[in-house]
C-alpha cells in the first residue's frame, strides 16, 4: 500500500536520484545500496536504459524501495509502474500524472516550490511533495516559510536538488521534511564506472541519518 512504501522511505530519510546509461549496472547498484543500508532509490526517467533498469531491479530486489523519478508525462508514469516501479516522483506538479499514478496504484510524489503549486498537490490528494529544485528555490529558508500556511496540511517534502553532505542534515531536522533526495551518493560518472566502493561509502555515511 502507498502508506509503506512512503513511511519506509522516510524511515530511511535520503533518497539516491541516480542517472543510469546501461542497464546492466542498475543490479549492481541496487546491491550496494542495500548493502550499505540504504536499500532505496529513484531511477530517473531521462536516459535510454531508465526502464530497462527499474526492471531488473525489480526482477531481482523485490524488497528494495525501488522509485521512478522525472516523470513528467502520464505515459511515463505507467511504464515506470509497468517496469515494476514501487513508487514514483516528479518534479513538478500535473494533475494528468498524478491521475495516472492513480490508476496504476503506483504512491506518486509529485513537485512544487510555490504556495499555488503546493496547494495544487494537495487538491490532488498528494501529501508527500518533492520540493525542486531545492537550493534555487531558497532551500530551508523556504521550506521552513512554507510550513506557516501548509503545516496544518500535514505537507512535507522531499528537497531535491543541491541537497549535499553539508546540508542534508539542516534539511532533515526541520519538521516538514520527510526525506531529502540527491545525486551525490551515486553520482552518473561513479556509475558508468562501476565504482560500487565508492558509491557504498557515501550510502552508508548518509544511512541512519533520520534524527
Ligand atoms: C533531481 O533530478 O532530483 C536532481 O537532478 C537532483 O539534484 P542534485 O544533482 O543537486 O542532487
């Protein structure tokens, strides 16, 4: 159900958004994450291999908290939920996307920065909103303002988007955050290179950060 998937998620607090180019790297990857302690992920929807890799994931990881991410048009949202996708996010909102996630019974994040934008998610029924990009949209400072006319709301976000080492922890402290996400655990080049050790490192340095 869409309620454990998104708890699981915030229990484990940062989400990896990893750009993949081969597929064959996506199990691997998984692998390490898990190993690492931080079994979850969000395939971005922007390159060639993003599906074929949510599949084998799927395929082989059943448990993993496997997401799709950058899912802007409906059809992506029903083949990221055909691939095996266990949850979904974009970094905007649409109203067609989320009816989409809807009827593939697929726990959907969508995005907004602004006051009307949030409004709109929760209009659609979304709590749980990505809040990007982050950094360029006043980061705390505006996740904390936000709080005042959408806290009641039970709002939160997941700040993607220059979210890095140096912050995440400011950014997990503030109440209407439920996790943050971020490309620096397995960043594009340390995955076309198979650099697990690397990329292992940096997962288990952020898992268990949850306060
Ligand atoms: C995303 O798609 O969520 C962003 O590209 C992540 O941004 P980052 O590279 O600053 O972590």
């Amino acid at each position: 159900p869409e309620s454990d998937v998104l708890t699981a998620i915030e229990a484990l607090a940062v989400v990896p958004v990893v750009e993949i180019d081969d597929a064959a790297a996506a199990v691997p990857l998984a692998h390490t994450l898990s190993e690492a302690g931080l079994p979850v992920v969000e395939v971005t929807f922007r390159t060639p291999a993003a599906r074929d890799a949510v599949a084998a994931i799927a395929a082989e990881l059943p448990d993993f908290l496997l997401g799709a991410g950058t899912l802007v048009l409906p059809d992506m949202v029903s083949a990221a939920a055909d691939a095996g996708a266990r949850f979904g996010v974009s970094p905007g909102f649409s109203g067609a996307c989320v009816a989409a996630a809807e009827k593939a019974g697929l726990p959907f994040v969508p995005g907004a920065v602004t006051p009307s934008e949030v409004g709109a998610c929760l209009e659609a029924g979304a709590r749980h909103i990505k809040f990007f990009p982050a950094g360029a949209y006043g980061g705390i400072a505006t996740l904390k303002a936000l709080d005042g006319p959408f806290g009641w709301t039970g709002a939160r976000f997941m700040p993607t988007g220059g979210v890095r080492p140096e912050n995440v922890g400011e950014y997990l402290a503030l109440s209407n955050v439920f996790a943050v996400g971020g490309t620096w655990i397995a960043p594009r080049a340390d995955i076309a290179a198979g650099r697990w050790d690397v990329i292992g490192e940096r997962a288990r340095a952020v898992a268990g950060l949850r306060p």
